[in-house]
C-alpha cells in the first residue's frame, strides 16, 4: 500500500526539489524545475488533472506550501464566520506562517504527518473528484494521464490509486464519512474549491452539492469561497 500521506503531500505541491523552498516560495526556480521535470516537482494534481491547484494562489499564502494552504485558507474563512463576519467585510486572506498554529489549535490539520490516512484519502478523491466535475477527464485524458503517470516516478500502487480513482464513479459517501470533523469538512470543501476554478455549471452544481452533503452554512461555504478567490487574485 502507497504512503497516501506522502502522495498528498506530492498533490497539494510541498517541497520542491533544488530548491530550499516550496513551489510558491521560489517560483521562477519551480516554474523551470517543472519544465524540466513536472511531476518531480510536486503539486501533481494541476500536472495531471489541469487544475489550478498550486497555481493561482498569491499574496502571503505563497509562503506556504502542502497541506498549510489548505488549512490557512479553511481556518481563516471559518474564523470570520465565527466572528459573523460577512465575506465582504473580512479583510484579503493573510496566510503567514504564524496562523498555522493557531489553526492547528483551532482542530484543522496543518501539517500531513500527523495527519489521518483515510483523511488524507479522503483530500485526495475530493480533488479529483472536482477535477472530474465538468466531465473534461474523458478515455483520451485518462490516456494521457497514464502516460505521465508513467514516467513520473510515483510508485505503482499509488498511480494504481489515482487511475482508479479517475476510472471509478466517485462514491461522495465514501469521501465525506472520513472528515469527522466540521473543521475538516471546512478542509474538504477548500481543498476541492483550490483544485477548481468553477466556471462551467457543472463544477459550480458539484461545488453546491458537496458543501450541501457536508453540512456546511451557506454563510460558511461564501467565506470559503470568498477567502480562495481573494488568495487567488
């Protein structure tokens, strides 16, 4: 069995090899790295699935990379709900490397090594299940995602995994049951909002539909959403 803590921490785009900084901190340095190189560099769902994951996000959220993103942005939405802010007054996301442990005191999981395998599972199927929303990952995608998970260097089991994943209908249930908390459905809900940029009806139904299984406030969901777009702009 593949190490799924360490294959999200490759999907969400960590460390990135040559460099003493993550894929967001060196950019010039990972935008070379990943021509050289794409699927060493991390950050393989925007690789392999065309999402905008590790890519549009900006400003101090750069600072940190993997699983912290996911984290800073949901504990940060989920802090100015709580203030009953409303989106339009909460201030641009400010990710420093200092809310990480406030978040991780507030119940979100910053780090991935102390995080839960099936959770860690469960923030991965949730990513390629919004990736696959609009339909666009088709035979010919899954061909091509075949070939590049060929040649990537991940291990067998684990692009067993991603190309089950790809193939399988999605089972919403068995993503949602293993976020047990509601800051993890927050984490859920984010991480599956950074791996897709809603522009078709499809990805914005998806979108609805999970954050509606999750149980999350529709006040909740806006401040997700608002807090992403403003880490995106």
């Amino acid at each position: 069995m593949f190490d799924p803590k360490q294959l999200l921490d490759q999907f969400l785009g960590s460390k990135v090899p040559g460099t003493e900084d993550t894929v967001r901190g060196k950019a010039g340095q990972a935008v070379q790295l990943a021509k050289d190189n794409p699927l060493a560099t991390g950050a393989i769902a925007a690789v392999l699935l065309g999402t905008s994951t590790g890519r549009s996000v900006t400003g101090s959220a750069l600072k940190l990379g993997g699983l912290a993103v996911v984290a800073g942005l949901g504990y940060q939405a989920y802090k100015n709900y709580k203030a009953g802010k409303s989106p339009e007054q909460a201030t641009p996301p400010q990710i420093e490397a200092d809310i990480v442990p406030e978040a991780e005191q507030s119940g979100f999981d910053t780090d991935v090594a102390t995080i839960n395998d099936d959770f860690a599972l469960a923030l991965m199927r949730a990513m390629i299940a919004a990736a696959r929303s609009d339909g666009h990952v088709d035979e010919s995608e899954r061909g091509r995602i075949a070939d590049k998970l060929a040649v990537s260097g991940i291990a067998d089991d684990a692009q067993a995994f991603i190309n089950s994943e790809l193939e399988e209908p999605t089972v919403l249930d068995d993503i949602i049951v293993a976020a047990r908390t509601e800051e993890q459905r927050v984490e859920l809900y984010t991480a599956s909002r950074l791996a897709i940029d809603p522009n078709t009806r499809a990805e914005r139904g998806y979108l609805d539909m999970l954050a509606g299984r999750l149980g999350l406030d529709d006040a909740l969901v806006d401040h997700i959403e608002a807090t992403v777009a403003g880490a995106s702009a």
